[in-house]
C-alpha cells in the first residue's frame, strides 16, 4: 500500500491572502514558504515518520506541511498568535481525513507544560538512543537565544522533553547566532553561548537559507542547526555554576582571560585569587577567552569551587552589584598567604 498523503489545500501565500494575514513585527515574525527549504528543515531533523513531534511557532503552517507530509504519529503545535486558528485549524483536518493526530495549542512556549504533551511509553533512559519524539521549529529572533538557554538549562536536569530521553531539536536562528552555536576554540564567534550548547548538546549547523526566502524579508541570513543531546555532558557541574563561570569568561572577549576571571572576586583580592584559580587549574593566565576549550573552562570552574570551599565569604560577591569590600574573615595577607599554602598542598593535583 501507499503511504497516505495530504488532500490538496491552498498554498500558503493564498492563504495569508484569503485571511488578510501579515507578518507582526511586535513578533518578530517572518514566515518562510518555499516548500522546498521547509522540506529540507524537516528532512534534518531525522526520521519523525511515526513519532511524536512538537513545532514551536508555526505561523500560518508552511513548515507545518512538510512535517505532516511525513505522517508522524502526533503533532502538537504551539502558537501564540491566535490569527493563525483558521489554517492551523485547516491542516489539523487535513491531517485527520488521514487519519493522523495534530494538537493545536495557543499559548506562549515558555508558559507550555511541555513535559505533558508526550505520552509516557514513549520514554528512553538516557543512555539509549534518542527516543521517538522531535522539536521543530522557525524561531521568532527576538526569542530564540532566550529559549535555547532555557531548553539547554532543561536538557542538563533531564526535564520536560528530555524527561523522556535525549530529545533531538532543529531550530531557525539569525546566520550569527546560528554560527555561535556551533563556534570552535580559536573560531571568532566563539563565546557563551558556544560552550554552554556544545557542553550539553552537540550542535550542527546543517544549512543557510538567505533571507529573501521570508516574507517580510529580514535583514539576515538565518541558520538551521539540529542538536542532539550528549549522553555525558562535558562538565560535572550543574547549569547555572558554569554558566556563571562561562559568562565572567566571555565579559571581556579581548582581554586575557584570567582578567574575566578575576571579576569573580573583589577588588581587593582580585589578583591573587585570579592568579591562584589559573595556578590551580594549570592554565596560562594570557589566554584569550576564545582559545580556552570547554575542558579549560571545567578546570576553571573546578578551581574556583575550591577557592570558595576555603573562603564562603566569597558566593556573596557579585561583579554587578557589589561595590565593597566583602566583610572576609580574612585580611589580604591571609588570603595570600592561603593561596600559597594551597599551592603546596595542591601541587601535582589534577584538577
């Protein structure tokens, strides 16, 4: 037997027509309706025949075809525009005169109960592959970093969709954001956002697809990268220490990074402490935060967490906000001095 297929249905762009639909820029919508680039998106994200996947902001519904074209077992889509009812509502009948399954839900996706949408024996451990399921989605720009920090957050506790397993994505970004999160050491991208995607995840840019292909056209290029879960992430840390870490580190992108170190700490101690964290974790001080690799950043981190272990005092310094001397049970010669009785105890410590 052939595989189903969808009953005929007007194009995209005559339907934004019939419905006097427009892009919302409050939104930051462009919708994208060659069928040919949806196709391709839909064609990375992997095998979805079958299985359950969640679009994120589908708009009028162009990637929503190509998705149901590939008759998974479930779509669930989630809209915020509710203007968008009458053609998501067309292809969830569409898709039913197949017999296939799609949810509508309108609601923001930060608000979304996403754990909930997928059935429980769909479930993988960890360790097996990745389970059945898939998040698809042309992300609005003025979300899209946001929203993957968040997901990657939720990726490295094992919850909502990666409750279920190592949940695959392939998302839309802006070309440059795009290419930060697939950005090597030494690459002139490389920053925050490249570590904390690759220290969970494994990104991959698949493709370009140049703006024109939108409508409205925006003024960049805009990169489709698919991430796949790592089974052992790249830091025994939790999400938010070594972001913290990652993001003093990146504070400064052309200076020494030991100088982005050292705002961890107060001014008064500042040098020796920064000096003491690169000491402890066997790195030189005159590297830049581009050269530093993902394992560099875990021994700094490493280190860091070891300084705090001798002095607490320190977890209540913020760079931001702290204008004072902390109230340290120490003055600046016992810190010195401890730095140097931690050296002797520490030295041939792998950290």
């Amino acid at each position: 037997m052939s595989a189903p297929r969808l009953p005929p249905l007007p194009t995209i762009r005559d339907i934004l027509k019939l419905y006097n639909l427009s892009a919302t820029k409050r939104l930051s919508q462009n919708f994208l309706l060659d069928e040919n680039i949806t196709n391709k998106i839909v064609a990375k994200a992997g095998n979805i025949s079958g299985g359950q996947v969640l679009e994120v902001g589908p708009g009028p519904g162009g990637l929503t075809r190509s998705i149901l074209k590939k008759i998974p077992e479930r779509l669930v889509v989630v809209e915020k525009d509710e203007r968008f009812k009458p053609t998501l509502e067309m292809l969830a009948d569409s898709f039913g005169a197949i017999n296939g399954k799609m949810d509508i839900i309108y609601d923001d996706i930060l608000k979304t109960n996403i754990e909930n949408l997928f059935p429980l024996d769909k479930k993988r451990n960890w360790n097996d592959k990745s389970p059945d399921i898939f998040i698809i989605g042309n992300l609005p720009f003025n979300l899209a970093t946001y929203l993957i920090i968040q997901w990657l957050h939720a990726i490295s506790e094992q919850r909502g969709p990666w409750a279920f397993g190592r949940t695959k994505m392939t998302l839309t970004f802006q070309k440059e954001v795009a290419e930060r999160l697939v950005a090597p050491p030494m690459g002139d991208q490389r920053c925050r956002l490249s570590v904390m995607a690759q220290t969970w995840t494994f990104p991959v840019l698949r493709f370009i697809i140049p703006g024109k292909a939108f409508v409205p056209k925006p003024d960049v290029d805009v990169g489709v990268v698919s991430f796949t879960p790592l089974v052992k992430p790249r830091t025994q840390y939790d999400f938010k220490f070594f972001e913290r870490i990652t993001r003093h580190i990146f504070n400064f992108r052309q200076k020494y990074s030991i100088r982005c170190i050292e705002t961890l700490f107060p001014k008064e101690y500042r040098k020796d402490l920064g000096l003491m964290t690169y000491k402890l974790a066997d790195l030189e001080p005159t590297l830049r935060p581009t050269q530093l690799t993902i394992e560099d950043i875990n021994k700094l981190a490493t280190a860091y967490k070891y300084l705090l272990e001798k002095h607490p005092e320190l977890k209540l310094y913020n760079y931001r906000t702290s204008r004072h001397l902390l109230p340290l049970s120490n003055t600046k010669d016992i810190i010195v001095q401890d730095c140097a009785e931690i050296l002797e105890e520490n030295i041939g410590m792998s950290i």
